[in-house]
C-alpha cells in the first residue's frame, strides 16, 4: 500500500527540491508539502523521500479518524492522496466523507471530482489527479 500511495502522490505531486509558490501562492516544497515552509527551504530527495512517507502516514492517520467504515487497499490510498492535497479538516468535513460513512461508497468516489479547483479555478492537472483518484477508489466495486 504505501508503494502506491507513494507513486500516486508523488507522480502527481512532482519533486521539486527549492520551496516555490503553489498556484495559489502557498509556499510549497519537496511533494506538495506545505506545512511549516518558507521560501528560500531547500532539500535533498533523501530527506524529501522521508517527508513525503511520514507525511502519507500522517494523514493516513487523519483519513482513519474521519472515515469510520473499512476500506480496502487502493480506496484507502486514494482518501490519503485526496486528503494530502486539500488537507485533513477539508477532507473530513468533505462530501467524499460524508458519503462514504452513510454507505454511498460509489457517491463518495465520484464525490472526489469536486476537489478540482484551487483559487476558484478547475486546473487540468487536479481534474487528472481526482480521475485517477476515483477510479482507484472505484475499484472492486
């Protein structure tokens, strides 16, 4: 699990290893990690590697205490990528969640495709992300 999890979000995240600016301005560094970066941070891929697994493991953590029903392997990876990207509070308080912990667990994959937007704006590459999100969450179904 933590294979895929690691190739979903990193493919999509991309590795960049000198904090920049997010489309919305956030400074972001390494695989789309945002938390506690500043501009002018600077990383290596080993120490990018290790932050993008204990970050995975966080917010897998953050899925589990909002998603009150079992998931199989590739559902769960797809929650933690949608909840990396938009955030653990954002996640639990989303329409994916809401869905999925009253039964709806197709509604709740197809909820993923509203999470397509930053600033206001559909962006090519997050409609890409959340496809390739719910049909991983589609899966088995």
């Amino acid at each position: 699990m933590a294979a895929l999890a690691v190739g979903l979000v990193g493919g999509f995240e991309g590795l960049r290893l000198n904090a920049y600016k997010d489309v919305v301005g956030v400074p972001t560094v390494c695989y789309g990690e945002t938390r506690g970066v500043k501009m002018g941070d600077k990383h290596t891929k080993a120490e990018c590697d290790d932050m993008l697994l204990k970050g995975l493991a966080e917010f897998e953590a953050g899925v589990l205490k909002c998603a009150r029903v079992e998931m199989p392997d590739k559902r769960l990876v797809a929650h933690v990528s949608l909840a990396y990207n938009i955030g653990v509070g954002a996640y639990c308080k989303s329409t994916v969640v809401r869905k999925l912990n009253a039964g709806d667990t197709r509604g709740s994959c197809e909820a993923f495709m509203m999470w397509n937007k930053a600033g206001g704006v559909t962006w090519p590459g997050l409609t890409r992300r959340r496809d390739a999100e719910r049909k991983l969450c589609l899966e088995g179904l």
